[in-house]
C-alpha cells in the first residue's frame, strides 16, 4: 500500500514539473506588441509584479519537486518532504491567485478604477498568459493532491 | 506535551479569529469618494473582484476557525482538523495575495499597462484596505504556524 502511494505520488510529482514548466515557459515567452495611435504599446509579463512572482513560485517549486522526486527514494527524508509539499502548495496557490487578479483586470479592466482592458490590442500576450495560467493552476491543484497523499500517508 | 500544545495551537487560532475579523472589518468598511474634473469618483472593496474574494475567504477561514476551537476538545476529530487547517491556510494564502497583487496597481499603477494608482484620489480607502491586506497576511502566517503545530503532533 505504502509502494503504491510512492508510486501514485511520483506520478503526480512529475505531472507537477510538466506543468510548472508550462507555466514558465508561456509565461516567459508572452510578449506582444501594438500600435496605439502611433504609439508602440508592449506587454510583457516582467512589467508586471505579481507575474514575475507567478514565474518566480513555479520555478522554486518545480525545482524542489525534482528534488524531492530523488529524495523519496531514501525513507529518511519524508518528514522534511511532508512539510516541504506544504510550502510548495502554499507557493503555487498563492503565485496562481495573484496572477490571475491581475490577469482578470487585464481581461476585464476596472471600471471604477479607470483601468482599461489590455487584452484588445495584445491578444497573442493574453492568449499565452492564459495557457501559463491554466498551467500554473493545474500545478497547484496537483500539489493539493500530492499533499494529502503524504498526509494520508502520515495519518 | 500534547496538552501544552492543544493550548497553544488553540491561542493561535484566537489570534487568527482576531485577525481575520479585523481584516474583513476594515475591508468592508474602506469605501471613500473623491471630485476628479467635476466627477465623482467612487471607490468600494466591492468593486475589485479580488478584494471580494479576500472578504469571502477571511470569512470561511475565520468562521471554520471558532468550529476548530471547538472541534479540538473531541479528540475524535484530529484527523478532520489537521486537513481542515491545510484548506484554510492555502485559501487564506490564495486570498492575501490576490488581494496584495491588485492593491500593489492600486498604490503604484502599471504604466505599461497604463492604469493609473488610485491612492492619490482616495488616501482614506487606501489606508483602510492597508490594514485589512496587513490583518489578512497575519492570519495567513498565523495559520501556517497552526499548520505547523498540527503535522507536528502528527509526526
């Protein structure tokens, strides 16, 4: 039963690195540009604090989760691999909720704000951060999962 | 020791009831108006889908928080507790930051993006929702430390 958990749980981690990985590379590779009244409008995600955090939290955590596919092989180290799993779905959740608020005032703007949309006249940025976005959330839900196997594991 | 423990993780979750009610307080109360040119300038926390989410989550964590204190006197429900204490630090996590993340435009805009900070026009909103975002990040390291104590007495 414990052998099959590993296993599952492996599983998932790599599901996570993929999706990590995802989320980087489109996030990265989003920019875009439009002329706006003579103008040259660029979008890019490192214009954008909470998205260069987004970049940030996946990197770490898809950098321990191959950490921590090599660590499960040596039974020692699961206790350190519990908590660590807790730090990196807190990470993702976190990076994930705060790219998505700003994305969606990038999609729908803010009204009372006077913050128009962006998405109009950088639909290639949009379309790639979207991608980057289901990727990171996909990584986090993962997490959550790859987290209660280890507690279910503990408990 | 599983007493002293029991007392202080139930201290924790005092403080984090404390904190949660001060951050949905002062967010819900931050509504402030300013005249730009003649016109009227509203801003609520109603307005901003993430600081919707923020209330709505701090509430959920806050309200399962006083069931916990009370839950943690059977000893029955440990398990329940312990998953219930993840769910509530990652939503707590989740909120803050997307919360954090529109707030961050709000104080200094996004000149790329070409939304302008608000804080100059509504000071007294701004100041209201700094300390609800502040309260929001105490409740979330608070459980995080709850979370701590949890899969310590686990392990």
């Amino acid at each position: 039963m414990a052998k099959i958990n590993k296993i599952f749980s492996n599983i998932l981690r790599l599901l996570a690195v993929a999706a990590t990985v995802v989320a980087i590379v489109f996030m990265v590779t989003s920019h875009d540009s439009a002329q706006v009244l003579n103008l040259t409008f660029t979008a890019k995600y490192s214009y954008t604090p909470a998205f260069k955090f987004f970049v940030v939290g996946e990197a770490i955590a898809g950098g321990y989760t191959v950490i921590s596919i090599l660590l499960s092989f040596k039974t020692l180290f699961w206790r350190i691999i519990v908590f660590l799993d807790m730090v990196a779905t807190v990470l993702l959740a976190s990076s994930i909720s705060a790219a998505l608020a700003i994305a969606q005032v990038g999609k729908k703007g803010s009204t009372h704000a006077g913050w128009l949309p962006v998405c109009g006249q950088v639909p290639h940025f949009c379309d790639r951060v979207t991608v980057a976005l289901l990727a990171g959330f996909a990584a986090a839900v993962i997490y959550f999962v790859i987290l209660l196997c280890s507690l279910y594991a503990v408990l």
